[in-house]
C-alpha cells in the first residue's frame, strides 16, 4: 500500500495491552511526502476537521476480538465492533482539527498515531458522509 506521509510527534510508544490514552489534546505533525504537494491545494480552505487514515506500524500481533477501549471487565467483541489497534488490516483512523499548515507539513490536533506511523489518506471530514442523520442518532 502506497503511504502518503508520516507522523511526528513525542508519542513513541503503545500504552497498556491496547495502547489507550487520550488523544485529544496531542498536537502531531503529519511530514507529505513531496510527490503529493499538489495534493495539498485547497486544504486550508476546506474547515477545521479532517480524517487521517493511517498505519499501527508498532503492532505486531493481531486479534480478532477484543475488550472495548482495553477494559478487562467488558466482555471482548469482534475487533470490528471496537476501534481496537490489533485488528487484521493494521489499518486506523482518527478525525483531527487541523491547526495549520507549513508547505509539506500539516499541524494537527487529536491524532491518536505514535511518532513515525505511515500516513495513507487525509479526507475533509463532511458530516453527511462521516455522520449521516441515518446513524447520528443510533447510539454506540
């Protein structure tokens, strides 16, 4: 899989069996890589929230099913009915507010990705794709 970029910030490790800890007042940078700058046109303009798809590159093992955000004391589910980092395609995402952009480094803010993850998509956060009315209200 082709990746776009990577992240930095001073996340450099998983924290506890699934690595939860909270992300939303992390600042990281995503560094394009200079192949897609054209692919930057446009960013700033779009509003403040994107989501970033990105690779658990750290994760070595894989489950498929785990305790919800790491609580021993909820039964496991199916890795696809949690948001856990061991599932089979290694594959996460995360919306983030972005906090501005340098030529090939964008700022971003709540990214839930340690330091040096590959980044393979950023998409503008639209409400009616990422929260259609259908399902905003449907609960967890």
């Amino acid at each position: 899989m082709e990746t776009i970029g990577h992240v930095r910030n001073q996340i450099r490790e998983l924290i506890g069996e699934y690595g939860e800890r909270e992300h939303d007042a992390i600042v990281s940078e995503i560094h394009i890589d200079p192949k897609y700058a054209e692919a930057l046109e446009g960013l700033e303009g779009r509003g403040p929230y994107y989501v970033v798809l990105y690779l658990f590159h750290k994760v070595e093992e894989t489950h498929l099913k785990a305790h919800p955000r790491g609580d021993v004391t909820r039964p496991k589910r199916g890795v696809f009915a949690t948001r856990s980092q061991l599932r089979p395609t290694k594959i996460g995402v995360c919306t983030v507010e972005l906090l501005g952009r340098e030529g090939l480094i964008l700022k971003v803010r709540g990214l839930d990705a340690l330091d040096g993850s590959p980044v393979i998509d950023i998409k503008p956060y639209a409400e009616r794709f990422d929260a259609p009315a259908r399902f905003r209200d449907a609960g967890p």
